[in-house]
C-alpha cells in the first residue's frame, strides 16, 4: 500500500447520472482534482449496470432485455478452460473491459490529468456478483462452487486489467471492490460462510497492486470485512455511522496500520440531500468519527482526519445532472471544512 495520507479529500463511488461519457468526466474532473474516478453510466445503457459491466467473457453470461444471466444448458467447459488459462498464466490482456461497457472509463484515460494525487477505479465485487447473477433458473451463480469461483477469478483479471490502464494515468491507484451485499451477512437470504466470502474477495484483490478498498453502502458484520486485507474501507456513514464503532479492536487494529475510513457521509437520495448544508453534513460527519477516538478506539481526532476520505454514500446514478452537481459542490466543501478545521 502506499504511504498517501488522504486528510479527509473526496472522492465517489463510481456511478453518475449522466448517459455522455464526455459530460460525466468532465463534471467529475471541475470537482475531484485529487482523486478522481472513472464514471460508470447505467443511464447509457444496460451494459454498464455493476453486474453486467464486468461480466464479459464469463462462461454462458447471457445478456439481454436488461437481464444477465448464466445459461448452463450449454457446455460450459470450453469458456471455464479458457478462463483458468489466462488466470494461471496471469494473462489480463484476455479479459478487458470493452468501450461498450464502460465508455466513461475510455473517456476517462483520454482526459485525465497525471497531476492527480491518485486515480480510482472499481469493480463490481464476488459476493455481490455472486448472489445476484443467476442461472437460468434463477439460482445465484455464488451458490455453486466452480462458478463462484469462476467469477472471483474473472473480477481479479478484470480489476488487474483496469488498473494496468489506469496506471498510464498516475502511479497511484485506488481500485474499490463495490459489495453491497455485505450487509446481508448473517441473514437468512445469505447462505455463504464468513470463510467464503473472505476467500472471495482476497481472490481479487491478489490481482491489484495498488490501494486496495471495499464499499459496502448497508450496515455489516464489520470485523469479517476488515479481516480481507483492505486498505480503505468505505461505508454509509449517513445513515449507518454508528455501526463502526461497534468493532473496536478490528478498527483499532485497522487504524494503527495506517488504513483509511472513506466516510460516505453524502446522501445518495436526492431529496435527502437538498435539506443538507455543509454545516450540518460536517456536524455529522464529526459525531460519526467521534466514537472512534473514546474508549474502545482512542485514536487521536486529527490523526483521524488524516487517515480520512470523504465519498457520497453510495453511487449516484439514481440523481439528477443537476443533483449529481449539488452533491459534488457539498462533497467538496465538507471536505474543505475538515481539512480547515482539522488538517
């Protein structure tokens, strides 16, 4: 991992409302000048949705009429062989990331700077791929061990791939496993082991070199993510703050390594947002990272700060052009505040 200390700078989890690959990156460079991020479009089209962004080349993968799914009605030998190849040979040219499922990221190799402080990407996480691509009997693929291995080998060529691009850029990289399905850990509806899903995703991240990081925009058994050797964890903390401090040996154990929090302190409901100020989302952002320097934690405050990003809470497709707008300029100058205050 890299030495960079963030004090609290901004960032965004991937998607943007936008459907022009042009428009979205130059909104996103006018507001992240330190860090920014390539846009995912879902509003373009259904090839860029997270689960179907990065499913190309997946043995069956199935697309069509908005819906992706593994056909195992057909020999899916060939596509497996062909997959495990490339993954043992370390072969990420075999597995890109097309145009056509992620124009943004195109768009964004052409037009960012190399002065950034770091560049990020993202990738759609195995659990959460997981448990969401079926076969086509609606059966989540994670269920079923080749394919669930299968897919966590895919995502680690994919995340490789892309950071290989995104290095052209700037030699520090940030790649974030998206994983909401976390927050189903220990549920009724979530069958997978603690033991499977760290094995998951500790399988793509041995394909990424750089800052490695999880976002989990749920509330989630906390000391199974920070036990997968993540650099950066990002979570909701709008509206799940408090859920952190409940695992205070892993944060603390987390903290003294030197690892970063990226607090999703920006709503991602458009409606929510509009009644936020930057003085009220800091007084927030403040009272959530407070319980982390008390008893249990004890890490100073400033030191926090520094070991700080500042994110929306989740991806932000769902917002108007002119919301995503709105949320940038507040992501901004909560983070302005912070490091006033506190850098």
């Amino acid at each position: 991992m890299s030495n960079l200390e963030f004090n609290c700078l901004p960032t965004i989890i991937g998607s943007v409302p936008f459907k022009d690959p042009v428009e979205a990156c130059n909104s996103i460079l006018r507001y992240l000048k330190d860090i920014p991020a390539w846009p995912q479009l879902p509003k373009r089209a259904f090839a860029e949705n997270m689960y179907a962004q990065f499913s190309q080349g997946f043995p069956g993968i199935k697309i069509s009429s908005e819906k992706i799914f593994v056909d195992r009605n057909q020999d899916l030998f060939p596509e497996l062989e062909k997959l495990y190849a490339a993954y043992l040979e370390n072969d990420i040219s075999k597995f890109p990331i097309s145009a056509d499922y992620a124009a943004g990221l195109y768009q964004f190799m052409k037009v960012a700077k190399s002065t950034v402080m770091a560049v990020k990407g993202h990738v759609t996480g195995p659990v959460s791929w997981g448990m969401t691509v079926t076969d086509q009997d609606g059966r989540a693929i994670a269920y079923d061990e080749t394919l669930a291995d299968a897919s966590a080998k895919l995502l680690k060529l994919k995340a490789a791939w892309m950071e290989n691009e995104l290095k052209q850029i700037n030699k520090n990289t940030i790649i974030f496993i998206d994983e909401p399905y976390l927050h189903s850990i220990g549920s009724a509806f979530f069958a997978l082991s603690k033991e499977q899903v760290v094995s998951l995703i500790q399988e793509v991240f041995s394909g990424i070199q750089g800052i490695k990081g999880i976002h989990c925009c749920g509330q989630s058994d906390w000391s199974i993510v920070l036990s997968t050797g993540l650099d950066i964890l990002n979570f909701d903390a709008y509206n799940y703050g408090p859920s952190l401090a409940l695992y205070p040996k892993e944060v603390q154990n987390f903290l003294n390594n030197g690892k970063t929090i990226a607090w999703g302190i920006i709503p991602n409901d458009e409606a929510i947002l509009k009644q936020e100020s930057v003085a009220s989302l800091v007084e927030r952002l403040e009272e959530t990272m407070a319980p982390l320097t008390r008893k249990g934690v004890e890490f100073p405050f400033k030191q926090l700060v520094k070991q700080s990003l500042v994110t929306p809470s989740c991806g932000l497709a769902g917002f108007s052009n002119g919301g995503f707008e709105l949320a940038m300029e507040l992501l901004n100058a909560v983070s302005e505040k912070m490091r006033s205050k506190w850098g």
